[in-house]
C-alpha cells in the first residue's frame, strides 16, 4: 500500500463510524480524536512544563525526570539476537511548550528482537520500527496527549513494519519488544515470546508483556484455530508427534511475529501493548529473548541480579541461563533501572533477610499475598496501569 506524502502509510483498516467514507490513516485518527478531547476540556490540566525538562504522568502535575541508566549483555548461537538502545530520542514538537525552555523534549527506546529463519527481519525491524511509529503520530499534541496516543500509534508501526518487510519476498520473521520511557511514563508494545519484566521498589516482579507462544497461550491457540489455522505438533515418521505446538502452514511456534511472509495470515504482527507510570521511587526494567526465558523464571531473573548496577545486572542474568541450561539459543539480555532525579544510583533492594521464626509465621501469608500484590501495585503508590490492550484484531485497536 503506498503512502501519500500528507499521511503516513498507516494501516487503512480503520473506519470513520459513519460508514460511507473511505479508509482513514490511523495518523487522522488519533489527531481528531486528541481534538476531541481538547473541546472536551481535557487540555486544561496539561501544564506547559512538561516539555520544560520535567517528566510525569498522564493527567498529573510535572515531576523532575528520572535519570536511567542500561546495560546489555548477549551470548550469540544463531547470530539472529539484535536489540536498539537510544536514550536521545526527540519527541516530535508539541503544544503548550514553555516558550522560554532550551530543553528539547527526548525519550528513550529499549528493543531485543530474536530473529528466526534468518536475520533480515530482525536487522529490518530494528532499524525502521521507530521510524514507523513516530510516522504515525500527529504533530501538534501535547505531551499528555502524545503519551496518550502513543499504544495506537505502535499498533501502526508494528503493523507497517512487517507490510514493508513482506514486500521484500524473505521468509525470516522476528520478535520484537520494543519499550518506550518518557519520564517515568513507561510504554511497551510486543509481538513473539521476548520478554519485558519491571522490578519495581520493594521487590514486587510484575510482566510488562505477554507470551504470544502456541504452547503456552490458549486465547492465542483459540483465535488461530477460529481463523482456520491449524495447531499441532511435528509429526515425524511413524505417526508420532514431536516438539512444541505450531501453527500450520509454516510450523511457526509462535503466533504473533513481523515478517514470516511464508505462514499465512494466522501469524499477525499486532502488538499487545501495555502502559504503566512508575512512582518517583523508580524501578528496574528486564528486556530479553527466550534465552533467557527459557533458563530463568521471571522472580528468578530479577532476584539474581538485585543490588547491582545495570551493566553487571545483564550480565548476571545471561551468566544465570547459561549456568542453568547452556547456550541452547542466542541469548540477550538489556536491564534499565529508572532512577529517582535526586540520587546517583538507585537499585532494587535485595530482600532482608529474615530468621527462622519469621520466616515460618510469614510463609504461608506471603503466599497468599504474592498474586494479589502485582494488582494491588497502584493503590500503594508504586506502579499505576493506564493501558492495556491484546487483541489481535486491527478492528479492536
């Protein structure tokens, strides 16, 4: 589908909810929609600071930014594990900017992808999913209402990034998670079964994605199926049948992916897309590939690393999995802590230990606590949901 130059090549499946005009790029959308709600008196509570050097959440008055800092640390079997770390990147220029302001409004991006079949599409992704992204964003919003967009305007990238790379006539195809921090506003969009986990203050470990493998996720398995799509394992000769489910055609294990021009539709490169705004206590981001997931538990790759730096806490963790398991496939790991403004480093504190006695009266309350605690995250000030959205369905997002 080409793109003309006023609008970017955003995927047209997208209607106006009258019915009888044509198709509207997702880039219009979301503009008319932030006008929508300018009429509506939501711009009022937008200060001009924001885009002043400060950072916040969505709807509240500014904070001081976070500092962050990352590290990443890789083991190559494949040579088909990339990952993009950009801590400079210029959000495009908004309204209700402080005039008297020299600070030009930046984000950063953190992205592993774990390429199969090959590594086109993961070198694809890599150097044009951004791209694609800020494409379908208008100019014009303030930053509320950028961040506010932002979870449509991934769906769009995602989605024009795998149209674009199928048109190229490979058959490679990649994960991708892809995680956005502006100010201490946290946006992760993700197909495949690389992995972004946060480790917030205090030690609760709470997934910032979903694995999108046929094995494991039965809404997947269930939406492949209704589509005609079969699942199954490899049959080998004799009858029996071997290995992870898959879909067929193709065998592909997973059920989201960009690329993989050669499994049909029923692999679609809808991100599932989650936002969260951290409180000002910070916390510590893990982005990796199956490598490491297929070794480590999320709480044990948290746990594992807590109390050091960035830089070593990746390396911590691919040490981990290779420790436990071997190098079985490419394995990379990015870890980025969010660091309160006013101190020079700030680390997940490691657990305190506790005697015997307490250990046993508290056992098996911690139990009962330790699933309701991730929901619970908001009311005790540490981590607040503002989107979540998985269906793979355009029609839907």
């Amino acid at each position: 589908m080409s793109s003309s130059s006023a609008e970017p090549a955003a995927e047209q499946h997208h209607r106006h909810a009258g019915g009888n005009s044509g198709p509207v790029p997702l880039a219009a959308l979301i503009k008319e929609e932030a006008r929508t709600e300018r009429r509506a008196g939501a711009a009022s509570s937008i200060s001009g600071q924001e885009d002043g050097g400060v950072g916040g959440g969505v709807g509240e008055a500014p904070t001081r930014r976070p500092l962050l800092r990352y590290g990443c640390a890789a083991q190559s079997k494949k040579g088909e594990d990339f990952f993009l770390l950009r801590t400079d990147c210029a959000r495009p220029s908004t309204s209700y900017s402080s005039p008297t302001s020299s600070h030009h409004p930046t984000f950063a991006v953190f992205a592993v992808l774990d390429g199969h079949n090959g590594n086109a599409a993961a070198i694809y992704t890599r150097d044009n999913l951004l791209n694609h992204v800020l494409s379908a964003m208008p100019r014009g919003l303030s930053r509320n209402e950028w961040l506010h967009a932002l979870p449509r305007a991934l769906v769009s990238g995602f989605v024009k990034t795998d149209k674009e790379f199928q048109t190229k006539g490979q058959t490679s195809g990649t994960t991708a998670t892809f995680v956005i921090i502006d100010g201490w506003t946290i946006t992760v969009a993700s197909v495949g079964d690389s992995r972004c986990i946060l480790d917030a203050q205090g030690g609760s470990v709470s997934l910032l994605t979903v694995d999108h493998r046929l094995e494991e996720n039965v809404e997947e398995r269930e939406r492949v199926t209704a589509s005609g799509g079969e699942v199954g394992r490899l049959s080998v000769v004799g009858g029996a049948e071997i290995g992870p489910l898959r879909c067929w055609p193709g065998g592909l294990c997973l059920s989201r992916s960009i690329g993989d021009i050669d499994v049909g539709e029923f692999i679609v490169p809808v991100p599932y897309v989650k936002q969260v705004k951290l409180s000002n206590a910070g916390g510590r981001l893990i982005i990796a590939s199956d490598g490491i997931w297929d070794s480590l538990s999320s709480e044990v790759a948290a746990k594992c690393c807590r109390g050091l730096p960035a830089e070593l806490a990746a390396k911590q963790i691919v040490k981990e999995a290779l420790r436990t398991r071997g190098l079985k496939d490419d394995t990379t790991c990015v870890v980025v802590d969010i660091i309160p403004p006013d101190q020079t480093m700030r680390l997940p504190s490691p657990p305190k230990k506790m005697n015997k006695i307490k250990s046993l009266i508290f056992r098996k309350k911690g139990k009962v606590m330790s699933n309701k605690l991730t929901k619970q995250l908001s009311s005790v000030g540490m981590v607040e949901e503002i989107f979540e959205e998985g269906s793979a369905m355009l029609s839907e997002r």
